[in-house]
C-alpha cells in the first residue's frame, strides 16, 4: 500500500509541474536588460546630452476633410527611431538573438504627439510594440488616425486648393533634451482619394520659443499636405444646374405677355437659387474673411433674376396700360418705338383704314347744299360713325403704341440680361486658379 501511495503521489505531482515552452535565453535576455532600469529616465549617460530622435511620416490615405469643423482626417504611420545605451548586449551570448520587443510602457519613449490634434484623446497612435536590436537601437511603427486642425479657405470653392499642416513634436522635452530629426513624408502605400488630388508635400524642422520657456526651444516637424478640390462631383450637382437656371431666367423673356406666366417662371428660377445657396451653405464653413466663388455666382445671379423680374413687371404694365390714360411721351416713343425698333428689326403694324373712310365722307359733304334733306340727315350719321369710329380708332392707336412699347422692351430686355448672363458667368467662373499636376503617380 506504501508503494502505491508514493507512486500515486509522484503521478500527482508530474501533473501539477508546469513545463515552460519559452526560449530561456529570451527570458533571461528580459531579466538582464530591464534590472536597474527605469522607463522615466532618458537614455543618456549626461543629462546635457539631447536624445536623437528620427521621425518618418507614411502617408497611407486621405480619409476626409470637414470643412464645416475644419478638421483633416489622415491616415498614416509615423515612425520613431532612437538610440538607448542601456539596451545593449551581445547576441552570441544569448543565442543569436538581436532583436527584442518590448511594450511602450517598459522603456523609455520619446512622447511624440501631434500639437494641431482636433481629437479628444489627443493621442491617436496606437501603443504599439517597440523593437530594439543589440546595438540599442529603438524602432517604433504605430499606425494612427491622424485628426489635424486646418483651417479652410473657401475663397475658390468648389475650385479650391486647401494647405493643411501636421506638426509632430514633444509635448515636454525642449530642444535641448531631444533633438528631432525629421525626415520626408513618403508616399509608397498611398491610396488616391475620391475627393481630393494630392498636389504637393513639404517638411519642415520649426524650433518655437513659448512664453512659459524662453530659453529652451520646442522643436516640431511640420509636414504640410496641398489638396486639390476634385470637381466633377460640384459640376454636376452645383455648377451645370446653376448655368440651366441662368438660362431659365432669360428665357423668362421669350415668354409671350399674354400667356400669363412670365412672373411665376420668374420667381420659381428665383427660389431654386436660392436653395442652391442653402446647400452651398451647408458644406462651408461659416466665415466672414471671404465669401466662396460659388456662393459669389449664386448671389449674382439671383440678383440678375430679382432686376429681371422688375423688367418682368415694367413690360407687364406697358402691355396693359390704359388706352385711356396718358399718352405715350413723345422721348419714349422716339426712343423705343423708332430707334430701338430698328435697332431691333421690329416693325410696328399700321392702322389707317378709318383715316381714309373719313376723307371720302369729308368730299361728300362739299356738296351738301345741293342735296336733299334725307341725304343730309343720312351725311350727318355718317359723320357721327366716322367721329366715333376715328375715337375708336386713336384709342386703338395708343393701346397698339403701348403694347408694341411693351414688345420692343422685352426684346431689348432679352438682349441685356443674355449679354449680362453670359459676362457674368464667364466671368466668375473663368476666374478660379487653374488645376496643377498632382505629385502622387499611381
């Protein structure tokens, strides 16, 4: 019973021991590098002496850019490279191992944040872990979504070129205890935006005094992106429905009087205007230093369409004017129904049919005297006819005059505002810059 007590035992306790399956050179490697060590501490042997810190910048893809909140979305990995003395030894004396990887918050790291972040957690990088080699070199590849402040121009919109700037730097360590070296921004893994085209990248090392330290500066890589608008999208939804509208507006003139509905095309092109500038609205951001040169045609051109609707208005009352009011002056008919007529090509249709009905019954009455009386009762109504048919007729004459004033003006009205329509769209719209050749080939 003994024996089988002590072999049941001894079963028992080959169950319980743990057998680790780690390299032992790997964990006494660990052991070795991190007695004595403290993450805090800057790895240098004087407290003089700057850190070196090498900073790589991957652009992999614009995300968004919002410009109601003036805020860049980027996708990127940011690289960090350093040097720490107290992480060295010899690969041969642990087996060939050269490389170890430590989490971030074992050793010491540079804390490189972005200063323009527009997040809440500031810090969009994630903790990623730190490779170091035998010699001590640290190496660090944390991807991020990087969420910059950039402040949007949107003089030119939908044609604009926006310049937006990502500054990376130590939050607490001035120049004189790292030293940054930042190189260019690469673009190897970028993937092409549907919105904005990538015109240009720059690096730039800016050493800033702050009023808190003015004796130690804060160094801060810039690395600044320039996007260009693509503008297919606005062209559809925004510019080609604008032109169709200014065209409704003058086609608001070709529209006979008598059909009623000049001033209703009129004011329904007014209001489409104006929600197109509702929308236009909702995508910019609200600033006052200028105003974008879509938004510049839309009000433009809703104020061509607010004149033309006056001119609408002016031509309605020349056609309905009373016959029995004013005459027409004798400038207005000087200038619209001569000059701008024949300026025009328009003919004005004459009436004279009762003029020579009355001077056929005028030689009739030279001979009153020797006719009968019932003739001359009958001469004397025809009299009454001819004057009533002449009142009639001047009546007729001034109505024709007015609305023929009306017909020339609306002509002359369709002219200017085609001329203006077209001056002003060449115009505001010939003036956006023109598009540059993009630095990023697919």
């Amino acid at each position: 019973m003994d024996v089988q007590h002590l072999l049941l035992c001894v079963a028992v306790s080959l169950c319980l021991v743990r057998v680790s399956h780690q390299d032992p050179n790997e964990n006494r490697l660990r052991r070795e590098l991190l007695k004595d060590y403290d993450p805090l501490v800057r790895p240098v042997k004087n407290y003089s002496d700057p850190v070196v810190v090498k900073i790589g910048f991957t652009l992999v893809q614009i995300l968004d850019l919002d410009e109601k909140n003036q805020i860049l979305t980027t996708n990127a990995w940011m690289s960090l490279e350093w040097n720490d003395t107290s992480l060295k030894w010899n690969a041969k004396e642990y087996n060939g191992i050269d490389i170890v990887r430590f989490p971030p918050r074992m050793i010491w790291r540079p804390d490189i944040l972005l200063y323009n972040s527009g997040t809440e957690g500031f810090d969009a990088t994630n903790d990623v872990q730190i490779l170091v080699d035998q010699n001590g070199l640290c190496y660090q590849l944390p991807p991020a979504i990087f969420k910059s402040v950039c402040k949007i121009d949107v003089r030119w919109f939908p044609f604009d070129t926006q310049t937006c700037e990502l500054k990376l730097g130590s939050w607490t360590f001035s120049g004189r205890l790292i030293k940054l070296q930042p190189s260019e921004m690469t673009l190897y893994e970028y993937t092409k935006s549907n919105e904005w085209d990538l015109v240009e990248t720059s690096m730039a090392l800016t050493k800033v005094f702050y009023e808190c330290c003015p004796d130690d500066p804060y160094p801060d890589a810039t690395y600044t992106l320039v996007l260009r608008r693509l503008t297919l999208f606005y062209g559809l939804n925004l510019i080609i429905p604008c032109i169709l509208l200014s065209a409704l507006a003058v086609v608001v003139f070709m529209l006979p009087v008598e059909s009623g509905a000049k001033i209703s095309l009129g004011v329904t092109v007014l209001l489409c205007f104006m929600v197109l500038l509702l929308m236009v609205t909702e995508v910019i951001p609200a600033s006052s230093d200028s105003v974008p040169l879509i938004a510049q045609y839309l009000i433009t051109t809703m104020v061509i369409v607010g004149l033309s609707i006056i001119a609408t208005v002016v031509v309605l009352h020349l056609h309905h004017h009373d016959p029995r009011g004013q005459k027409m002056p004798k400038w207005a008919r000087e200038f619209l129904l001569k000059w701008c007529a024949r300026l025009l090509q328009m003919k004005n249709p004459d009436c004279g049919q009762v003029e020579q009905a009355g001077e056929d019954v005028n030689l009739i009455s030279k001979g009153e005297g020797t006719v009968e009386p019932e003739v001359g009762k009958i001469l004397e109504e025809v009299r009454y006819i001819t004057k009533h048919l002449r009142a009639k007729e001047a009546t007729e004459n001034v109505h024709s005059e007015w609305k023929f004033a009306a017909s020339v003006l609306d002509r002359l009205f369709l002219v200017f505002f085609s001329i203006l329509m077209i001056l002003v769209t060449l115009g505001i719209l010939l003036s956006a810059p023109r598009h540059v050749t993009t630095s990023h080939k697919s």
